[in-house]
C-alpha cells in the first residue's frame, strides 16, 4: 500500500509499505480522509516523542476493510473512525481514568503507524461506527473534537465568566465554539489573521483582536480586572509567556497547543502564589472520543467550514515542509487523491 513515511526528522517519502493485516482484536480501516495536525508538524521536525520511521495521522475516517479474529458487531464495509489512544488498561492511571498519562501511553500516528496511508489497523475496541448524515470530512474532526472535550472538561468552566484565547486557527476555533456553548461570558479572542477573527466572531466569540494591537486593546485601563479564563492554543512561547499578563486574580491558564519539547518560558512564581492562579495542561484525549463524536454528530460544532484543503499523500510532503499560510484552517489528506 501506499503511505506517507516520516524517515527522520525533516525526511518524508510516499512509498510502497506492507498492507497492516489486522490480527486478533483488530480491525483494518481503508482510509479515506485524514486531518493534518500540528502534532504531525512536530513530528516531521523531531519536536516529538515519535520513532523513525513512522507513518503519521491521527484524525481519520474511512471504511472497514478487513475484520481480524475475535471481533464481533463490525463488518466490512463499515463507515467508520476510531480514537488513536493506545492506553495499556492496567497501570494506574489507566485503572484511575487518566489514561492519556497512562504508563504505557501510544497512539497511532505518534508512537506507532497511523493513517497517512491507504490503510490503517487499530484495535476494534477503539473504532466507532458513524451514521450516513456524517460526513468522512466531519468524521475526521472527531479525534481533535475529543482533545476540546477533554480540555473543556480539565477547565471546568463556570457560567458567565470571562475568558481570552490566544488562536484562532482549526482549533481555536472549535475551543469557541466550545466555550460559548461551555457558558463564557466575554470571549476575547486574539490571532494574526483578520479573516480568522471574523469567523470567530460568528461563532461566539464577542471579541477580536489582532496580535498586533493587543496592547492598546487589552491593556490595564480597559480590562482592569484582567481574565476569568486564558487559553493558549498557537503553541508559540513567546505567545504563551504574554498570555500570563492577562489573567485576573484567582483565573486559570489553560495550555491548550503543543509545543516543541525542548521549550521554556518565564514565569513570576510569585504572581502565581499572590494572585491564587490555577495552571493546567490539556494532554490529548482523556476517554473524551465518545462524547466528541455525539458532539459533533448531533452538529452542535460547525466543522466543514473550516476545511481550506484536500491534498493528496504527496502534497502532504510539501505542506510539512513548511509551504503552508496562516490563513489556512484545517488542511486534510485525501488519501484517494
């Protein structure tokens, strides 16, 4: 079959690979569409925790091709998902629900073959079947959808309060989405990119602010009191070590991006013990897939306008080779292209 290969860092081929034969208690998805995330651009710049060689992609759907012994309820033909966590089941975190800390933690497309290919095996307790009324493209949303559910569930958001998020790409724009629903008050959200603020605007959020006026538009006199909730979802350092001065007293920061592994910011220690702040991460998916693809079934999340591509396997090549623009959203591969 024919798969994108991330070699080593900053080397990526398609070639031929062996088909993935499900064995027992698997199942082999022929792909049809899959999310290019910005873990898959860390991975092909060995910012990750990822092995060489390795076939990326973690947001997919497609059909069942082949059903290896001991499934049951799954036939071929099938149109399906399925969530990428790899937890073990038997460590302690995944005995006490935080299975994306689990011991033993993988995923496919992170430490081991994803969906960049013709062909993906998962094991069958991880595939979701989908209705007809949901699309592949919607259907490949559910794995990032999942991250949001998990992040929503870390903040605990409360009702009326305020919050700001730095970003406003795909996935900022699925946390808007989310925290209006979740019950924000004020939604402030800042990026580069104005069409990418508009579109926030009409999905909830109350505010935009381009990075370059940050400082006039949120500065002391206007926002006092600082935020409820800061969000960071760019994953850029120097745009998270900023975020810190725009919390109120007693707010929560939430790291939503991922960034390089080998990153440091500052931060005051001492603003963090006065003002009684809350930091937290967001790592993945939390046993949140499920709840994610109810979501997104039931079209409480606006998906397909956030789809600007549909590249084929070789294009993919150059898009993580950084021939890519800021006014993109959610760039997928079409594995058939």
């Amino acid at each position: 079959m024919r798969a994108l290969v991330i070699e080593e860092p900053y080397k990526a081929v398609v070639k031929e690979v062996p088909y993935p034969a499900p064995q027992s208690g698997e199942i082999t998805i022929k792909v049809k569409h899959t999310g290019i995330c910005g873990t898959d651009i860390h991975i092909y710049k060995g910012e990750f925790l990822s092995p060489y060689p390795i076939i990326p992609g973690h947001e997919f759907s497609g059909v069942i091709h082949e059903v290896g012994e001991n499934v049951n309820g799954f036939h071929v033909g099938e149109r399906v998902t399925a969530d990428p966590s790899l937890f073990c089941g038997e460590c302690e975190y995944c005995l006490t629900h935080r299975g994306n800390q689990c011991e033993n933690w993988g995923a496919l497309g992170n430490t081991t073959d994803g969906s960049m290919a013709e062909y993906v095996k998962v094991p069958a307790r991880n595939v979701v079947k989908l209705p007809d009324s949901l699309s592949f493209e919607e259907a490949a949303f559910i794995e990032p959808m999942a991250c949001v559910v998990h992040a929503m569930n870390r903040l605990d958001l409360q009702v009326g309060e305020r919050v700001l998020l730095f970003g406003a790409g795909a996935m900022g724009q699925q946390l808007i989405q989310s925290l209006k629903m979740a019950g924000a008050s004020e939604l402030v959200v800042v990026d580069l990119d104005q069409a990418k603020l508009e579109m926030g605007l009409a999905w909830g959020a109350t505010k935009g602010v381009l990075s370059q006026d940050i400082e006039a538009e949120l500065s002391k006199e206007n926002y006092p009191h600082g935020f409820d909730v800061v969000v960071d979802a760019t994953g850029i350092p120097s745009v998270i070590e900023r975020a810190f001065d725009y919390i109120g007293k007693t707010g929560k920061y939430l790291q939503f991006g991922v960034t390089a592994q080998d990153v440091k910011i500052t931060l005051d220690p001492f603003k963090l013990y006065n003002n009684d702040w809350t930091v937290l991460g967001s790592m993945a998916i939390n046993y949140t897939f499920i709840p994610a693809f109810h979501w997104v079934k039931e079209g409480r999340i606006q998906l397909k306008p956030l789809i600007s591509d549909q590249l084929s396997l070789e294009e993919t090549i150059d898009y993580l080779q950084g021939n890519r623009n800021s006014s993109q959203f959610k760039v997928q591969v079409d594995i058939e292209k």
